[in-house]
C-alpha cells in the first residue's frame, strides 16, 4: 500500500469494481455469500466478509441478483444469489466500460511522463 493516504485510493478502487466482479461470479452459477466473499477476499478486491452483505443486499434491491434459501449439509440453510436478467445487462455494461476504462489508464500509466498533461 502506498503511503500518505493511498489505502485510501485502493479503498476506492475495490468499490468501483467490487459490484461488476460479484456480477461476474455470478454468472452461469449460483453462489453464497461466504463464497463470493471469500473469492473477493483473495483477490483482495473486498477487505473481508462484512463488506460482501451491503454489496449484495444492494444488487438485490437494485434488482440486479436474486435469491433463494438452500438446505446445506454443512449448517444452516443458505442464501444463494444468481443473476437476473437486468445484472445480465448490467454486467455486459461494466465488461465494456472495464475494457475502455483499464486501457485507458494502462495508457496513461505507461506512457512517458510528459504526456501533455500540463506544466511539470
């Protein structure tokens, strides 16, 4: 993490894309919580398993995933989020407004430092 407030940016970053990768996850395939939690967690795109509930209770309302309680061999029932068709739509979305946006900022990343951003 970089230092003088960058977590701060990374913070901003995770919540930017956090939304389009539980869409992404998704897709083709039911999942829990703890499992989408925990497969953002690795890829250290949430900070841990309370930041994953908002997000999805957020989808839900927004109509973009639904859900449905299963029994579990492990415990309890739980809740599985799958898809609908607007998160569908929704997804497509965020695929090409990653894909313009990420080479964008790749461009600009690797470009030489003077590139016509103003006075140095």
């Amino acid at each position: 993490m970089l230092e003088d407030g960058g977590s701060l940016s990374l913070v901003q970053l995770r919540r930017g894309v956090a939304d389009g990768c539980v869409l992404a996850l998704l897709e083709g395939q039911e999942r829990y919580g703890f499992d989408l939690a925990k497969v953002l967690s690795q890829a250290q795109l949430i900070a841990g398993e309370g930041t994953i509930y908002p997000l999805l209770a957020r989808l839900r309302r927004d109509g973009l995933v639904d859900t449905v309680w299963r029994e579990s061999t492990e415990g309890p029932p739980r809740r599985y989020y799958a898809l609908t068709p607007a998160g569908s739509t929704q997804l497509a979305q965020f695929r090409l407004q990653w894909t313009r946006f990420s080479a964008a900022v790749s461009a600009l990343l690797d470009s030489p430092s003077d590139n016509g951003g103003g006075p140095s």
